[in-house]
C-alpha cells in the first residue's frame, strides 16, 4: 500500500498522504461518493495544494476502506449513470484524522523540494545564467501568488472565514517569501558578493561525524 502506512495515530511511522487526509475531511462534514469529493475539492480549489486525479482519488478511498477509516454507506443510481458508492467516515477514521493533523502541526518533516536541488547545484552554471533563471523563478512566483490572492479574496467574498483559508494564506506567505528571498540572491549574484565559488571542506569524515549521517 503506497499511499497509507500503519493501523493507528499512536504509531510515530503512520503516515496519510494530503489526499487521504482531504478525504477524512471532507467525509467528517458529510457521507459522498468518490465523483462529489473530487468535485468538492475542484470547488474549494484544494488541488492547489494535493495532487489531484481519479485514478489516486479511487486508489485512496479503497486504501481508506480497507483500513477501515471509512465504509461503504450505500449506493446511489442516476438514470443511465454508472452506480455510484456513498462513502461515510468510521470513528477510527475520525481519530486518525485528528491525530494525523496534529501530528502534521506539531512535528517539522524533512521535505525534498526541487528548488532545493537547484540551488545545491546552482554553481555548475555561470553566473549571470543563475541571475537570469532566479529572476524568472521570481516572476513566475509573483504570478502564482497574485492567482492565490484572487482566489482567497472571493473565496472570503462568499462567505468563507479566515480560518477555512489559513492553507491559502500560508502558502501566500511562502511564495512572497521565496521570491523575495531570490531577488535578493540575484543582487548578490549581479553586484558580486555572493563569491562564486563552493570552497572544499578538510576533514569531511569528521564534519559528517559531528552531523551524524543526515539533518533533522
């Protein structure tokens, strides 16, 4: 099962992919089938934030089923449409739910961004071609963050309160944040105190025996 591991919250190694846990969510306010969830998420705009198909929709609600975090409840016929199954959450689905979003509050998780390994590697190219792409990284973000302020003022125009946005507003922060930061990068590059240049470390085995093997 690639998508959910372990039988319950008070297990540190469980662990519930963000399309999981937006299911229990959405279960928690009503029973739906799998075609009103996918839909429901397209309408909050929380594909802006999991990765959102049928294919990994269907596969998690089966994974979901199987743990016996949500059940069958009964199944619905329109005219000609294929049969539909009505999902509703179990109370081991409540529980994991709450433990799972406090646990993703309380503890920082190592995370692998592709930004990351940009940077790492960012000395292979020259560096007026570095300036150039973190210049465009910055444009793009600006763009992206302009779209979420939009969406966040009409979803707020509807009704919807502070604290069903805060995902929104978060990420809002993090892109401003990261642009900033980039254009700062580029001033560096461009008026030469970001030394081009990674330098070499003595005494690396000893350096990774300080650190231990990773980073937390």
């Amino acid at each position: 099962m690639s998508e959910i591991h372990g039988a319950g919250v008070s297990e540190p190694s469980v662990e519930i992919s963000p399309l999981a846990l937006s299911i229990l969510q959405l279960l928690n306010e009503h029973p739906m089938h799998p075609y009103e969830l996918a839909s429901t998420m397209r309408e909050r705009h929380m594909d802006e934030f999991i990765r959102l198909n049928f294919g990994s929709l269907y596969h998690t609600v089966e994974a979901l089923e199987r743990n016996g975090w949500i059940v069958s409840a009964e199944r619905e016929k329109e005219g000609r449409r294929p049969e539909r199954t009505i999902y509703q959450l179990t109370p081991s689905g409540n529980e994991m739910l709450i433990g799972v979003i406090g646990e993703i509050l309380a503890r920082p998780r190592r995370e692998y961004p592709h930004f990351t390994a940009g940077l790492m590697f960012m000395h292979h190219l020259k560096p007026e071609q570095a300036a150039d792409r973190l210049r465009a990284r910055a444009a793009a973000l600006a763009e992206w963050s302009a779209k979420l302020s939009r969406i966040l003022a009409d979803l707020q125009s509807h009704g919807l309160k502070r604290l069903a946005l805060i995902e929104m507003e978060h990420k809002i922060a993090m892109l401003e944040a990261e642009r900033k930061w980039a254009l700062e990068i580029v001033e560096e590059i461009e008026d030469g105190r970001l030394e081009w240049g990674t330098g070499k470390v003595h005494d690396l085995e000893g350096l990774r025996r300080r650190h231990g093997s990773g980073t937390h």
